[in-house]
C-alpha cells in the first residue's frame, strides 16, 4: 500500500498568519464596529489557541470580558468569523500568499511517486480551497484525497481528533502516514493520533518545543518523497 503525506496547512503550506489571518480578523473587528486590533505581537500569543472563532472567544474573554458575556456573544462571534473568513478568501485568491518554498516540489514529487496526500487543518475548509487555487494550481485541491478542515471535529488541535478522521478516511495505519506540521500544537495532535511528524519550523513556532518530532527543518527544499519513508534499517 502507498503511503500517504498528511499536511497541516497554516503555516506549512503557506505563512498565512501574518499576512492573511491576521488581517483578516482585523477587517472582520471593524466591519463590526469594534474597538479591538490585534497586532503581530498579540497575535503571536493568541496562536495558541487554534481554530478563528476559539481565538475570537478566548481573545473577549480575556480583555473584554463584558462583552463576552453579552448574551449575543455566541452569535456575534459566528458572524465576525464569517466575516473574517470572506476577507481572507478575498486577499488569498488574489494572490496575497505564495506558498513556503519546496512545498510544490515536494507534492509534486510526491504526486509522480503515486503516494496519497491528505490535509488536516483547523482552518475553514474555503480558507484551504482558496490557497490550494490560488497558489498551487486551480485544480490542486482535487490532488488531496483527503481534506480534513474547520470543524468536521469539534475538538481542534493540539487534540488527535483531525488527524484520527483523515486517517480513518485514508484507511491507513498510522505507520504508512507522515504528518507535516509548522506547530508544537499540530505536532501534539499528530503524536496522540500515533503518527510520525515531520515539523517544519515557521515565523511563528521557531522557538517551540520540537523534541516529539520524526525530524525538524526550517524548510522543505531539497526533501525528495524517499528521504520521508526510509527503508527499515
Ligand atoms: C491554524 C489555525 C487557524 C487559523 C485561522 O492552525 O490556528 O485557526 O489561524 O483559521 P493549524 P480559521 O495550522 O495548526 O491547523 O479562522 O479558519 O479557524
Ligand atoms: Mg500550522
């Protein structure tokens, strides 16, 4: 049976925090009318919580907290998640984010080699649509036989669940999967689904706790589909 690469998208494929989430929450806040704007800083320590609308709701929670306990605060996040969401479309398909280098070379390669590819994401499933399109080729989201997005799980990663549901998907043992993530949270969900990980450190995880990972890089260049399944020794 072939073996699968399994992709984190957010800082993997792509850095899409800095320029594109990131952004995108902002216009959404003011869309709304809010007083809130989240600077690079900040946003850096609000990527640890994963998923847009757990980062909205832990965000109130902690500095403005009265209007998280608004009664509509439930209704308000979904709405500007949805705005949110419609902004970082917008600029991805326009371009707005190329993917890391060696990322196309690698599923390229991976591609010819006739291995599956899967992706397993907190992002909303548009948000991964959008960027394979727009930078890898219109047609790139065909090439994952698997895509696990949003909130097909409710529990996001660091939990297994996403990886546990692309893997059932691909009907694969863990040993025929790699998981290749940029974060010490992604790298948690992939080790609790029992799967090997290859992290490839991005601006926002350089100084996390790699130590679980197969193997750690700070770039995917030069990594042919035969350095990723070496043959037992
Ligand atoms: C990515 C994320 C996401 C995006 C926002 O984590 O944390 O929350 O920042 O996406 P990972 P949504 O790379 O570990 O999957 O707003 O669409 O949730
Ligand atoms: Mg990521």
């Amino acid at each position: 049976t072939e073996p699968a690469l399994i992709f984190d998208v957010d800082g993997t494929l792509a850095e899409t925090e800095r320029d594109g989430h990131l952004p995108a929450f902002n216009a959404a806040f003011a869309e709304f009318g809010l007083p809130w704007v989240w600077d690079a800083r900040l946003y850096g320590e609000l990527l640890a919580v994963t998923g847009g609308k757990e980062r909205i709701r832990h965000f109130a929670g902690r500095y403005d907290p009265r209007r998280a306990a608004a009664a509509d605060f439930g209704e308000l996040v979904q709405q500007l998640h949805r705005a949110k969401t419609a902004h970082y479309v917008r600029s991805v398909a326009a371009g707005a984010i190329p993917l890391r280098p060696g990322v196309a070379e690698l599923i390229g390669a991976a591609r010819a080699a006739g291995w599956r590819l899967a992706i397993a994401t907190t992002t909303a499933p548009e948000n991964v649509d959008a960027l394979l399109r727009a930078s890898l080729a219109p047609d790139a989201a065909g090439w994952f036989e698997v895509i696990g997005a949003g909130d097909v799980v409710p529990a996001k990663k660091p939990a297994p669940d996403i990886y546990d549901w692309v893997r059932e998907r691909l009907g694969l043992p863990a040993a025929a999967c790699l998981a290749i993530e940029d974060s010490a949270n992604g790298l948690d969900a992939a080790r609790t689904a029992g799967l090997r990980c290859l992290v490839c450190r991005g601006e926002y995880s350089r100084d996390q706790d790699f130590s679980a990972a197969w193997r750690v890089v700070d770039s995917l260049e030069g990594i042919a589909p035969k350095d990723l399944f070496p043959p037992a020794p």
